[in-house]
C-alpha cells in the first residue's frame, strides 16, 4: 500500500503531543513518510516556513493562536490537508474540566466524553480493543495486521464518525458484535499479499526482529488473506483492495457509501 506523507508542525511545548501522535498511530502503520517540524517557536518562524502542497497531511500544534490560525489559512489556501491537534485537545479538555467543575463525576464525565468524540470514540475502540463498540459505531473496519486499519479510523473520525476497527486472525473467532449490525456499515480491507509481506518485513525490520518470522511469511499471510476472504462472503460487507490506494482515496469511498446509505433512508 502506497505510503502516506505526513507533516508534523510544532512548538517546543507540544512536542510531546506530537510525538503521541507519531509513535502510537502514524508508526504503527508503516508511516514512515514523515517530516517533523518542531522548531516553529513564533510567529516568524512560521513566515519563513515554505508551505507548499506535497500530497500530504499536515498536522500542527501550537499553543499561540495566531500561529494556529495562520498554518490553517495556508493549508487552505494551497488546498492542503490539514488538522490542529493542539485544538482538538485543548477542546476536549476543555470540555472535561469545564463538567468536572460543575460537580459532574469525574469518571462519568470522562467516559461520556470518550463516547461522543467521534476522534476519542476510534483512539478508544482500536485494533478490537472493545468489541462492545461495534454496536455503537458508524463505521466498523476489519483487515489483518499493516491494512492501515488504524489511521483509516483516526482520518475518518476526523469526518465526524464514530469509527471502531478490527483485526481479523485466522485464530481469533469473531465477536457476536459484528454480526447484530447492518453489514453496510462493515468495510473489509483487503491487500496484494506480496505488498502485505514486504510492509511487514520493514515492520519487523524498524523493531530488530528478524525477517523469517512468521508474521511476515508468505504462506501466513495468504492464510490470513484466505481468511480475510471468507469474512467477507460470510458478513456480506463491502471491501476494498488498499494496495495502490492512499488512506485519503479509501476514506472518500466509505464517505461516499455512507452518505448514500443516509439518503436511502
């Protein structure tokens, strides 16, 4: 699958929410197209960064809101994809803080807010952490292991929808859940089991474990294709081949499929 690019924009103060972002989500996914920008401190360092539409996702975080609002109207302007981390955030926060003072209970507040974030709702609900999930989400995505499952759900989270994903392995049955919702709502990921051994093998490679294991074996992996295939015909879903297909092209198809599902209604 076609690797995306990623910029990451910061000042000093929020490195480590950048590096939150990178190591838990873009890594994970063999999203190793990334340039890291961390040393946009003010306003004049922003002038004299050279914006310029590269294909890319462009993520910032930066407590000054000027320089916010200044990288947003240059993605905007150069028509680039953007989002502001340090807002979505701060806004989440915000939120919280703001019910908690209220004498709301903390540990209501805090899952409620989880739920009703379509963003929190898909960093909560990843790789099958809570099957229970399924039934509250728009969107359930399945896939074996480096589909780019991952940052599909945190890209179309960012839509709006409540997004939960999970892993398929031959050896796993899968939750009832999946089987007590509406199949259209269910996106199968599928990939060129060729590409789905070399992403593995760099993957192994970025942790220093060696290339023969079986995670990144050929048989293992049509195995797990085979599988994969027969998921798909016993659920009825809807599935795509990701391999030459940017994580921006496949969350426009399941858009589209969403928002036609809606009008049918």
């Amino acid at each position: 699958m076609r690797n995306e690019k990623v910029w990451v924009l910061s000042d000093v103060n929020s490195n480590t929410l950048n590096n939150i972002l990178i190591q838990n989500f873009f890594l994970q996914e063999e999203q190793t197209n990334i340039k890291i920008f961390d040393k946009i401190d003010d306003i004049k360092d922003l002038h004299a960064f050279e914006f310029y539409n590269d294909n890319q996702i462009l993520y910032y975080a930066f407590e000054d809101n000027l320089m916010a609002e200044y990288t947003k109207n240059q993605c905007i302007e150069k028509d680039i994809k953007h989002l502001d981390v340090y807002h979505l955030v701060y806004k989440f926060l915000t939120s919280v803080f703001s019910k908690i003072s209220q004498g709301e209970d903390i540990e209501l507040v805090i899952k409620n807010s989880l739920e009703n974030n379509p963003v929190d709702f898909a960093i909560l609900n990843d790789d099958g952490s809570n099957p229970q999930s399924i039934l509250e989400a728009d969107i359930v995505i399945l896939g074996v292991s480096r589909t780019s499952k991952t940052p599909l759900s945190i890209y179309m989270s960012n839509l709006g929808y409540k997004v939960s994903n999970l892993p398929l392995i031959p050896e796993i049955e899968l939750p009832q859940e999946i089987f007590q919702i509406d199949p259209e709502s269910i996106i199968c990921l599928t990939i060129n089991p060729d590409r789905l051994v070399e992403i593995r093998k760099e993957r192994l490679k970025s942790l220093g474990i060696p290339h023969d294991s079986g995670y990144a074996d050929k048989e293992r992996v049509l195995q797990e294709l085979e599988y994969t295939e027969n998921v798909i015909k016993q659920l009825g879903c809807t599935h795509f081949d990701v391999t030459h297909m940017s994580i921006e092209e496949t969350s426009e198809k399941i858009k589209n499929i969403m928002e036609t599902r809606k009008g049918s209604k």
